[in-house]
C-alpha cells in the first residue's frame, strides 16, 4: 500500500466524518427552529462527532463494505424528531429531512471556492506547503466535494431510513401510500439487491445511473468554476 493511498484514504475518511456530522447537527437544528426541541436537548446540534457517531452503521459498516469491494456508504445516529412538537408537522417534516442533503450540497459548494482560492493561489501555495502538499489539498477538496455531494444524494432515494422517505410520504394519498408503507418493510433488502446485486450479477448499476444525472453534472460544474474553465 502506498503513501499516496493512506493520505486519500485518510482524507476520504475526514471528509465523510465531517459530511455525516453536519448533515446530522442540520437534521437536528431544524427540528429546533420548527419546534421540536428533542434533538436539541440530546446534544445533536453539534460538530462534535462523539454525539452524532454510530459504531455499527459510521465505523463497522463502512470497514465491511470497503472490505467487500463494493459501494461504501454509512449512517450515523438517528436524531429523534417528534413530529407532534413542530409547528406544521407534514411541512416541517419534509422541511427536517431536506437540511440533511442541502448542507451536503452547501460544504460541497464551499470546497468547491477553496478548491478556487487554492488554484489561484497555487504558486504562492507552492511556496509555503510544498508542492506535494498543495496537491494532497487539491485532492482532498475534490474528495471533499465528491463525498459530501454522494452524501446528499444518496440520502435523496426514496426508502427508509434515508432522508428521501420522509420527503416522499407527504405527497402520497390512499392505495399509493399504502403500497409504499408495504414497501419501506423490505427497504434494506432493496438496497443491498441495488448497491451489490445488480452491478455485479446482472451488470446494472442503478446508483451510478442516478449519480450520472444528479451527482456528477453538479459536481462536474463545480470543478469546472473552481479550476476556472
């Protein structure tokens, strides 16, 4: 294993920690501001990581997937909302679930002017850190952009317990709704059938398909300004 590995794994893993924490405290500070003060009271608004870590699902999940060779993901500590505390409790509900991904999107936005700041300052940059150095940077930003960007958008898909099921449940009525409670039952199976099945028996890559028409024109966008092209 080379050096040049260790320093991506490591900033691979930092910027996952960092990406997970705030998509966390976001949850939870949310749930504040719209009335339900749970979350807070139990300390998740917070960047500390020791309130938001899970050991199975933030630690030993993604250890068994990075060693399966497949998809990594992970998840932290579920921050408890009681939706009868918030003030409009079907909004506020999509409104809680949604600032999980959106402070994704905006600590994928703000690597994205470091990213800037460091280009157009690679000489002086150069100077002071080294060259190697000023690489190793340039690489944990687009890291940085790429993990809090898959953050966001994986957590968009439609089935429990990511963010997307709570965004869904309020614009389904009747049968629908119904179909989709029947649904939520079998939603780690799905998932496992989507990340590990498919690609690599049938050769079906449904996350990358999806990436390919959220993920990567974003982040292809944000490279884009911060490289100045």
């Amino acid at each position: 294993m080379n050096w040049d590995y260790i320093v991506y794994l490591l900033g691979s893993v930092v910027a996952l920690a960092c990406g997970i924490v705030v998509h966390e405290s976001a949850h939870a500070l949310a749930a504040y501001l719209l009335g339900d003060r749970t979350a807070k009271a139990r300390g998740r608004v917070s960047l500390n990581p020791l309130k938001h870590i899970d050991p199975f699902g933030t630690v030993l999940l993604p250890i068994l997937m990075i060693a399966a060779g497949g998809p990594v993901f992970a998840f932290a500590k579920p921050v408890p909302v009681y939706l009868n505390n918030l003030k409009h409790p079907k909004r506020d509900e999509m409104l809680v679930a949604l600032a999980g991904p959106v402070s994704n999107v905006i600590l994928a936005c703000a690597g994205a002017l470091l990213l800037r700041a460091a280009a157009q300052n690679a000489s002086l940059l150069a100077g002071s850190i080294g060259v190697a150095a000023t690489g190793q940077l340039a690489t944990f930003l687009m890291t940085f952009m790429s993990i809090n960007l898959s953050l966001a958008f994986f957590n968009l898909i439609p089935l429990p317990p990511l963010d997307g099921s709570s965004i869904l449940v309020p614009f389904l009525r009747g049968d629908a709704l119904r179909t989709y409670y029947r649904i939520q039952r079998y939603s780690m199976p799905i998932l496992i059938v989507v990340l590990y099945l498919l690609p690599s028996i049938l050769h079906i890559d449904l996350i990358g398909m999806y990436f390919d028409v959220t993920l990567y024109p974003i982040l292809n966008a944000l490279v884009d300004f911060a490289l100045g092209w």
